[in-house]
C-alpha cells in the first residue's frame, strides 16, 4: 500500500486517519553468505551500498562499514536527502547519476531485478554491480551479515559488533529498540488520530525511559564495548532533537535534557565511525522537505545548535572502552566525509 512519499523512502511508511501508524516490513530477503549458498557469494568489489545518509535506517549500514573496514571491498553510492513520490535519487553525484552504477534513480536498480516493483524504493539497499540489481534492501539482516558473512575482509582490530556470548540478551534488547525506539518515533510523527499519537507517545517514552536508566551506570548498552544494539539506537538518538522532538512531536523532553542518554550518545558521536557518518542538514532537509503532509510548508528550521555534539561527555567514568582489545577505524576517506559534518 503506498500513500505518502515515506512509504517510498523508508521501507513502507503509511498512516490511515484514526488509525496507528504501521510499516510495511516486507524487504527482499536476499543475503550475500561467505559460502556462496544464497547464490550471492561475498566477493570483494562486486556489490555497492546505497545508502542516504538522511535516513536512519541507511546510517546505521555506512556506521557498521567503517567500524569493521569494509570501504575497500564494498563500495557506497550517496543518494541526496531529497526525492520525489517516486524514488530517491543520485542528485549529488556529477550529472545526476550514480558514477558506478550509471543510473539516476535507485528505483531503476529495483526494476532491473523486478520489472513492475510494487512496493516501495528503500535505502539501505546492496547491489550486484556486474547486472546493476538490488541484491537486498533487509536492513537489519545488511548490518548482522557484514559483522558475520565479510568477517574475513574486516580491518585488523575490528569490533565484534555483535558476540555470540551476547545474543541472548541482545537481541530482545535490539528487538525493542526497534519496536518502541527506532519505530516509535514515526509511530508518533504519522499517527492517524489523536488517540492513535497519545498511544505512541506513552509508548516511546516508556522505552526512553527505560533506555535512560539502562545507560545511567553502564557505558553501554550491553556493557563495556560497543555492540550493534548501540549502532541502531544512535541514528535514532542522533536525529531526535534536530527532527523527532518537533517534526514527530515525540516532544516531553529534548535528548538534550536526558543526562544519561545525551552523555551516551555525545560518546558514541565523538567515537570514530559514528559521528563521521552523520550530516545534520541531509537529515533535516529530508525530513522537513519530503514529509510534505507532516510540514506542508516544506520550511526547514534553522536549529537547533548542533555544537554541543561535540561537548565532553564523562562518560569515561563508568569503564570500558569503545573497541575493547581492538582499535578505532582510521580517519573517514575524505570523499565520503559528510560534507555539513559537525567535527
């Protein structure tokens, strides 16, 4: 069912008056295995991430890529922040086309593996760059699948994002970041009634506050390291103040005035690999400008002051470090630096 310009750009968005707010979860499950079992083997070179860096859901796939040093075996293609109904486009890249691709559109990448595509054109999406088709546009299975299947390209004094001895507790702790979090927030900006967006409120906050005392004496979400939980509840946190406080009127408290939360999410921006993949005026631009029916006005608010991004955070004093035993990724390759990047 499309109905919105969001269904076409974050994975099946839509909202029906009175009604809560759902997303359509039905992605192309392909996966890319290391032994080639899925009939899309791990070779490097082959495949190309695209990825707007405006979307969350996309952020979290460019955030895993650097954290574990994929850039040379999987290459990324940056849609703009901006679309049309009909697909997100290459309006950055010299002529308006992808330089490896040679497409202008990512709809065209879906249709020339499903001629009459139904549903909606998402990033993250991986791609076959030899037949130039969508591979998969999974997103939480992209993220698992560079920590496991393209372990043996991974930088040396890479993260383990994602410990076998953790799962058990790990995945419903991601499950509900998901749920509540990383959903709920558009569950409150699309909501179809007032009820339906009273509902959301209560229910994203219950889980903010939930997460807010998680975090008040661990550095981490699952301890002393960074894992996959923090990676997708970062692109949430780090889009809330700029535009889920106000746009999606997720609005009791700015992240600002959550002290464990914006400690925790200071710390993770500053660690290299996150805050490197972040472009404030992509994120705003996209939400402001594309959700035509949440701000018809299409107007983009100046604020807020992003500085305090870069403010000390303590969080030291709790332990631990971000990569463990292992090391940060080097500095971000200056052609993929976000160019509105705050650093």
């Amino acid at each position: 069912m499309v109905t919105n310009n969001e269904e076409q750009s974050t994975g099946g968005v839509y909202s029906i008056p009175g009604k809560e707010f759902t997303r359509d979860t039905n992605y192309i499950e392909d996966r890319i295995t290391a032994d080639g079992s899925s009939g899309w083997p791990v070779e490097p070179g082959r495949y190309r991430l695209v990825a707007a860096r405006a979307c969350p859901w996309a952020n979290r796939t460019l955030i895993v890529r650097r954290l574990l040093g994929l850039e040379d075996v999987i290459s990324v293609g940056l849609p703009g922040p901006t679309h049309d109904p009909d697909s997100w486009t290459f309006d950055l890249d010299p002529g308006e086309v992808d330089p490896v691709l040679g497409v202008p559109r990512v709809k065209d990448l879906y249709l020339n593996r499903f001629p009459g595509y139904p549903r909606g054109i998402t990033v993250p999406a991986i791609v076959d760059i030899p037949t130039k088709q969508v591979v998969t546009n999974d997103f939480p299975q992209i993220t698992l699948d560079f920590s496991s299947e393209w372990r043996e390209f991974h930088r040396a004094g890479a993260p383990d994002l994602y410990p076998e001895a953790l799962r058990d507790e790990m995945d419903p702790v991601m499950r509900r970041i998901y749920t509540e979090v990383n959903n709920g927030v558009y569950r409150c900006g699309f909501a179809g009634s007032q009820e339906a967006y009273e509902s959301a409120y209560d229910r994203l906050w219950t889980a903010i506050d939930w997460l807010e005392e998680r975090l008040t004496d661990r550095r981490y979400l699952m301890g002393e390291v960074i894992t996959e939980a923090d990676v997708r509840l970062f692109t949430t946190l780090v889009r809330f103040d700029p535009v889920y406080h106000g746009h999606f009127k997720a609005n009791r408290q700015k992240l600002s005035e959550l002290p464990a939360l914006w400690g925790y999410a200071r710390d993770l921006y500053q660690t290299p690999g996150f805050g490197d993949t972040v472009d404030f005026q992509q994120i705003k631009r996209h939400y402001y400008y594309v959700h035509a029916d949440v701000n018809p006005s299409r107007i983009i608010p100046k604020g807020p002051d992003l500085s305090g991004w870069l403010t000390p955070h303590g969080r030291e004093i709790l332990g631990g470090t971000p990569f463990g035993d292992g090391t940060p990724p080097p500095a971000v390759r200056p052609e993929e630096a976000p160019p509105f990047w705050v650093k």
